[in-house]
C-alpha cells in the first residue's frame, strides 16, 4: 500500500492531463524515486488511483527497463547492447564490469551498491559504447573510463 503523501501525489499528478491514464507513467517514476523500485503492490495501487486495469499496468511498467521491479543497487549500470554500441566494444565493457563487480547482468553486488544491466538502446548511436549510471550518460566509454566512473562515485 501506498504511503497516504504519496497517493496524494500521484492524485495531484493527473490534474493536468485530459486522460487519467497519461499520468500512469509519471506516476511510477514518483514510486519508483520514494521506494527504490516499483513493487507490485505498487503498481496495483497506482492503478486503481488512475482508473486502468491492474494488467495494462503492469503491462506498461514492465515494457520499459527505466523501472525496476524488483529491488536495485544504489548505482544502476546500464550497457547499451544494440549493434553499434557492440562494433564500439559495448561487450568489452560488459565483461570488465562483470568481473570488476563480481556480478551477472540482470545482478546487484552483494553490498547492494550496483545493478548491473544491459539496455536495449541508449539512444547514443553516434558515440557508442554508452553506460548509464542511474540517469546520467557516459558516450564513449573505455574500460579505463568505467573504472574512473566508478572509483568517481561515492559510498
């Protein structure tokens, strides 16, 4: 169940949208950033606030990779795998993080500090490899550049 702070919210995100289920999206981005990830009862709860199925929901939530539904890491690595970002050494990058981290893709380190994950597209074409960490891009990734990323970041 939603904190009531946070329904209250979601209820206020819909006010500018002629259709309700517009804010759906907006609205898992809001539990998302209070709760760490987007949780199924969560889901639920958004919902039944916005007046659509529990399984369109579900549906829409997850589709996208930017919301997680299950716990993350406090830093969320995310390596583009399309094929330019491959021909630039996308897998390269993959496999440094892999054993840097000591974790599988779709894993979070056993401190709980990163996920790591692979992204369907980073929209970067033009400057592949890319990582995101959290929401923030890094275009032309090497691998030395991954571990200043990281060592860069605090505890």
């Amino acid at each position: 169940m939603l904190p009531d702070e946070l329904r209250a919210e979601i209820t206020a995100l819909m006010d500018p949208y002629e259709e309700p289920r517009s804010a759906l999206m907006p609205a898992f981005w809001l539990a998302q950033k209070a709760q760490g990830h987007l949780a199924e009862d969560a889901i639920e709860d958004i919902a039944h606030i916005i007046g659509v199925d529990p399984g369109y929901a579900s549906g829409v939530a997850s589709f996208y990779t930017l919301y997680h539904l299950e716990p993350v890491g406090r830093y969320v690595l995310q390596v583009c795998k399309t094929l330019s970002c491959r021909m630039a050494g996308a897998e390269d990058i993959l496999e440094h993080l892999r054993q840097r981290l000591q974790v599988d893709v779709g894993g979070t380190t056993d401190d709980g500090k990163f996920s790591l994950m692979t992204a369907e597209c980073l929209a970067s074409c033009g400057t592949g490899p890319v990582m995101m960490v959290n929401h923030y891009m890094h275009e032309n990734v090497t691998v030395e550049r991954v571990d200043e990323i990281l060592d860069g970041l605090p505890d």
